[in-house]
C-alpha cells in the first residue's frame, strides 16, 4: 500500500483510509466481514433525521394487553337485553393506516474521516460496539406490541422486529473526496408507520380512539454523510 495515498484518520474506530484497498476487510477472528447493501453506500448530505414525534421507547418484554376488561377505565356497562351485540371478550384493537420512511438510530459513537490528500481516498469503516434497538411509540398503543408487528406485516407486507441487534465487526468502504469528511454511524434503520389504537368492549362499543406513531426495527446498517 502507498503510504502517500492514505488520508489523516480522525475517528475512535478502527478506520483505513487509503486510495486503494489490498484485499478485502476482515473481523478480528480474520473471518470475513458481511457485506453491505447498496443503499447503505449511500453518502448523504446530512446528519441521520431524528423520529419527528416525541417518542417512547417500548421495554425489552412485550407489552401486554388488558387482562381484564371490567378495569378499563371509562369503560360503558353491558347491555343486558338478551338481544344485545356480543364482542366478547372485549380486547385491545391497532389498525395500521399509511406507512413512512426510514429512521436511522445509531448503536455506539458516530465516526468521521478527513481526507487531506488532493485525490479521493477509500475510507473504510468498522464497528467495534453491539446494540440493540427497540420500537419506539407516540401516542396510545392499546394492545402489546408483537399484535402491533402482525398487523403491519399483514398490511403492508414488511417485516418488522420488536427488536433488532447491531452488532461488531461489520465493516463498510466508501470514496472520501479530497478535502472532505465523511461521517459514518452504524445502528438500525427503523420503520414509520401511522395507525390508531382502541379498546373494543363486550357490548362492541369502543373507547375514544387514540393515534400511533410507531419506529419499529426494519434492518440493521450503515448511515454515511458528508460535511
């Protein structure tokens, strides 16, 4: 390798910076790093947008549904006619209505290489930290989270998790122009999706109707800009 092609490092993570890569990068174990996608070679021109809303991060179990409908607060008494409606046994309902774009949340520290050469240069990155990342909610979710996921699968036809883990040693290589920075962060892109939450009762009215924003785990990977 030329040492007059390397750029100025200026990261805490394991980064080469070269015009020219000799081979292809490998974990510590010398085993072969996956690869990244296309769209993970991305280069914006900005930082990684924050979820638009203020959010909740949802716990590590799953979050339960009403066990029993006679504590739901506000909740209207049966009809005792013997031809009243029946929507036993009153359960917590999510419908999915239109789903947005992608979030990007970072696991461990956001890396950023300065080439000082008057050529592009090969910036590569590797992560030396392991995450996780959860669903982020506003609003009222009613029932649990894993009935959140299966609703939005089914409408949508995406997969999403309830959690996903970033984890080390996964590398990516992209082109720094000279005199620039390029800035990487590694994490979890995570999924918009708008829906409304209720309760529906034994006699099939329902509670008032709630609207959720959820950010839920899509994949894991790469967010690059420069600046």
């Amino acid at each position: 390798m030329n040492p007059r092609l390397c750029a100025t490092v200026v990261s805490s993570t394991t980064i080469l910076l070269c015009a020219a890569l000799t081979g292809p990068a490998l974990a510590a174990d010398e085993t072969p790093i996956p690869s990244t996608s296309v769209v993970d070679s991305i280069v914006n021109t900005a930082p990684p947008e924050e979820p638009e809303e203020e959010v909740t991060e949802i716990p590590d179990g799953p979050v339960d549904e009403p066990a029993d409908d006679p504590t739901y607060p506000g909740k209207p008494e049966p009809e005792n006619s013997p031809d009243a409606v029946d929507c036993s046994p009153a359960h917590a309902v999510y419908v999915p209505t239109s789903q947005g774009k992608q979030f990007h949340q970072g696991v461990g520290p956001t890396n950023a290489n300065y080439n000082a050469t008057s050529r592009t240069a090969r910036s590569t990155f590797t992560s030396e930290v392991t995450g996780e990342v959860g669903v982020s909610v506003s609003g009222d979710l009613e029932t649990s989270v894993n009935t959140m996921l299966v609703k939005i699968k089914a409408k949508f036809n995406v997969t999403v998790s309830a959690k996903l883990t970033a984890k080390l040693g996964n590398s990516i290589s992209v082109d720094t122009p000279s005199h620039k920075t390029t800035h990487a962060r590694y994490g979890v892109w995570r999924l918009k999706h708008m829906g409304k939450s209720y309760m529906l009762h034994q006699n099939c009215t329902t509670s008032p109707v709630h609207k959720v924003v959820s950010y839920s785990p899509y994949r894991v990977g790469w967010y690059l800009w420069e600046g």
